[in-house]
C-alpha cells in the first residue's frame, strides 16, 4: 500500500515537474527580443550582453574603440550568441542616434536598453571640482541615459512594450569618498527610474536599475587593486569579496524577463550587503 502511494506520487511528480521546468525557461527566455547594452565590450556591460544572448536576446554591442567591439563580438559570437556590434560614444548624439539607427537596419526593432555607460574623470575633494568636470560626468552618466531612453521608447512602442535598466551604483545611496560628482550622477539614475516609470508604464515599457557595489573591472581596479583599502572595505561587506561582473549581469537579464513582469521603477542593489538607503 505505501509502495502503491509512493509509486503514485512519484509519477504525479514526473508528470508536473515538466510542465514547470518549461515555464520557467519560457518566463526567463529572451528569445526573439533585441537588446541595446551601451559602453558592452568590457566588464559589467559585457557581462549584461552575454547574459542577455545566452537567454535568447540578440544584443548590440558598443563602446568608443573599434578593436573593443571586434573583440568582444568575436567573445560573443564564440558563445553562440546572436550578436551585432557598432562604436558608440553615448556622449555624442549623432553617435546614439547611430546606435539606434544601425539596429533597426540589423536587428527590425528593439525590445530592451541596458544604460550602462559612465565615466569618472575627477577624484579628490568635491570642493575642487570644476564646471567641465560635472558638465562631462553628467552629460554621460544621466542625460546621455535619459536621450537613449528617449530614442529608444517609440520603437519599443512599435513591439507593444519593452524593459529600460540603468546601472547606477552603490555610490548613489552613500556618496564615496573622492567621487563625490559621479556619486551624485549615480543618485540621479534612481530618480531618473522613478521618474520614468510611472509615464513608460502605460506603454508597457518597465524601467529599472541596478546598482553594484565593488565589482572587479577596468573602471574599479585603483580600489580593488589597494589591498588596504580593499581590507576596510571587505568591514562593510556581509560576503567578504567583491563581485564580479556575472552577477551583475545576471540580476540585469532578470529584470528585462518575464519573471520580473510586477517590478518597475526599482533599483536592486548588487553589493555584497552593504547597508544601503537614501
Ligand atoms: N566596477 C564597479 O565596481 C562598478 C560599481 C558600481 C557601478 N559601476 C558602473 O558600471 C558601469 C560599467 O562599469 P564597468 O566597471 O563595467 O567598467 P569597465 O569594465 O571599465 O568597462 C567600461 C566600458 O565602457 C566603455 N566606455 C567607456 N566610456 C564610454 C563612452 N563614453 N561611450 C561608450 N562606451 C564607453 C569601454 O569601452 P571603450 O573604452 O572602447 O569605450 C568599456 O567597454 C558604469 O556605469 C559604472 O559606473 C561599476
């Protein structure tokens, strides 16, 4: 009798485990979208490309060097990833409407924009930051965001929705030392998301962030490459390393798929467990 009860449960088990297995792939497969990732052929934009093509996205690839979009499409093709690639300096706006241009041409459509592109041209005491110095860091860590966005939004009306994710950072919730200017650019990207979301929602567009702690990149290393400041840092941290660009790519894949349909005007932090609030 509990053999027979055993057997029952066990073939119920087989019979609906599929059925679930299935869904989930459809709810998280990105098959058929087309998906914009700026500043991608190195660390987390690479890392949001490849997790993106790996889920079924054809992704654009871009950044300024022309040797860094051969190299990382050569990466991606080599992973079976659909993928398209073009130089792009998201600062200049004939460059973004290029962008965009290029993947209507390429790709028919565009269904996701990962804003990923910021730069830090100042480290030292806020006090001595100059106009040029915030006139460049915040024309290409948010209004260069906010103008792709802009270009973007008609063409994924055109496809009946699509999913906007900016890359803001920890330093947006707790100004780090140095870098007081790109803290404050990467404060404005959590509003830029709560600003846009409400608009976008009614034309089925989700606008979300993520924002990553220390990852190891190109762009951090002066941190992680500083053993002491890296020990003082690891004091903040409940998981005592740093990221790396995979799991940041990850939670942005997550964010533009069906499995994140109810979440918009959101920013997940990515950080190890810092304590992070406004
Ligand atoms: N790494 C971290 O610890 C960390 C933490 C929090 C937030 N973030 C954020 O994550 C994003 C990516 O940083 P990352 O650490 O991945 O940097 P990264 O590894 O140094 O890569 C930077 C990428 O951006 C491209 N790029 C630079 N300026 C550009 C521009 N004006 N237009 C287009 N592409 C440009 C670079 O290629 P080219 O040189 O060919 O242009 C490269 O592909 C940034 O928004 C950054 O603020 C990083």
């Amino acid at each position: 009798m509990i053999c027979w009860v055993m057997l029952r449960s066990l073939s119920k088990c087989l019979r609906t485990n599929p059925v679930g297995v299935q869904r989930n792939m459809s709810q998280s497969s990105l098959a058929g979208k087309v998906a914009i990732v700026t500043a991608s052929t190195d660390g987390i934009g690479l890392a949001a490309a490849q997790a993106l093509g790996k889920r079924g996205a054809h992704v654009v690839v871009s950044s300024r060097k022309q040797t860094n979009v051969d190299k990382a499409v050569a990466l991606l093709q080599g992973q079976n990833i659909q993928v398209t690639g073009t130089t792009c300096n998201v600062g200049e706006g004939k460059e973004r409407e290029k962008l965009v241009q290029m993947t209507l041409e390429k790709c028919g459509g565009i269904d996701i924009l990962v804003s990923n592109a910021a730069v830090n041209p100042f480290f030292g005491n806020i006090m001595d930051s100059t106009e040029d110095v915030w006139d460049k860091i915040l024309s290409v860590n948010v209004k260069s965001s906010f103008l792709m966005t802009k270009l973007v939004v008609p063409h994924m009306e055109k496809r009946g929705g699509g999913n906007v994710v900016f890359v803001s950072s920890v330093a947006g919730y707790q100004p780090m030392q140095a870098l007081g200017p790109y803290s404050v650019s990467k404060t404005a990207l959590l509003g830029l998301t709560r600003a846009l979301a409400p608009d976008l929602a009614q034309s089925n567009i989700r606008v979300n962030c993520v924002a990553p702690g220390v990852i190891k990149t190109r762009f951090s290393s002066a941190l992680w490459q500083n053993e002491d400041i890296m020990d003082e840092f690891k004091k903040q941290l409940s998981i005592k390393r740093i990221g790396e660009p995979e799991e940041i790519g990850g939670v942005i894949a997550f964010l533009c798929s069906d499995e994140a349909s109810y979440i918009t005007g959101e920013t997940i932090t990515v950080t190890g467990g810092i304590n992070c609030r406004l």
